[in-house]
C-alpha cells in the first residue's frame, strides 16, 4: 500500500498464516499468484489452494483461471468468476453475479433483497435452491438448470440450448412474466 509493506508474515512463509496489518474498512484485498517458470516442471500439476477468511460484511469479487470458488456466509455483492472451474456459494446476503466457462454452479440460501442475481456457465449444470432476489437470470449453453425453493420479485429468465430446466418446488416469480427458454 502506498510502497509500504502491510503485510506480516506468519511463522511459516510458505503457508502462512498471513495477516493484514493497518487494513481499514473500505481496503482491497489482492491476492495474485504467479508461478516461477524456473520451477515449472514439464507434465506436472500443482495446486495450490487459497483460504480467505474475511469479515461477514463484506462484498467479495473472486477471480480465477483454473479452479473452484467457494462463499460461504457473507454479506455484500458478490462477483465471481472461474474461467474451468466450479463455483459454490452458501449463505449469501446481497446481489450475486457468477460466471464459469467451464464448471457447475451450486447456490443454497442466497437472499438477494431487491438486488439482481445472474448465473452463468458455458458447459455445466446449475442448480439453485433456497433463494431469492429482485431479477433472476439464470443461462446453461450446455447444462441443465434445477431449481428448488426460488422466488423473483421481478423478471426470471433460464435459459439453456443443450439442457433442461427442472423444478423440484417452490419456485415463484412474484411481479413480471417468468421466461423458460430451452
């Protein structure tokens, strides 16, 4: 921040834990990864994974080439986006935008108030239970939609080209038309 070091390393560099010194409310929180090339070995996969713990209130903007996200229990916006991977979010209080190339979608408890939530995945089933929000966009090209327990104040739309949409209960749109495309 500003050329100064607002990090303090915790008692393993490797794996931390790492804590943020001198963060306010209102700071960003930036975690990049880069492989050195040096220690790339040829054929091989590594993983790492990241455990973010930050407060309850908060929005979350989450990106990632390769791999997962899971949200669980916040409250704020949350933006979220794996170019190959699956994205889960549980306990979610706020707008909600989720977009996968490649990957599932699962969603459970998510209150969106008035805000909008918009789900999309390229190639993977999305599957929705519990939830509730002004407008619902929910779009599979190739994935099937299930929902369980979904309300929209205003407009729903799913859409999939090579899938379907199923409903298990509960699902209710409670202002404007509701659009099923398959």
């Amino acid at each position: 921040e500003n050329g100064k070091q607002v990090a303090s390393i915790g008692p393993n560099p490797e794996i931390g834990p790492f804590y943020i010194e001198g963060a306010e409310p209102g700071d960003a929180l930036v975690v990049t990864f880069e492989q050195n090339p040096h220690q790339q070995a040829k054929n091989k996969l590594d993983t790492i994974d990241f455990v973010i713990t930050v407060p309850r209130v908060m929005p979350a903007t989450v990106k990632v080439q390769f791999g997962k996200i899971d949200l669980k229990g916040t409250e704020g916006d949350a933006d979220l986006e794996s170019a190959f991977g699956d994205i889960r979010v549980e306990n979610l209080k706020g707008a909600l935008t989720v977009n996968t190339q490649s990957g599932g979608v699962v969603t459970k408890s998510i209150s969106g108030g008035s805000g909008n939530i918009s789900l999309q995945s390229g190639f993977g089933n999305l599957t929705l239970e519990k939830m509730s929000s002004g407008d619902l966009h929910v779009e599979s090209e190739s994935g099937a939609i299930t929902l369980d327990d979904v309300r929209a104040a205003d407009e729903m739309e799913l859409f999939t080209k090579f899938g379907s949409v199923g409903f298990v209960e509960g699902v209710e749109r409670l202002g404007v038309e509701c659009v099923v495309r398959v």
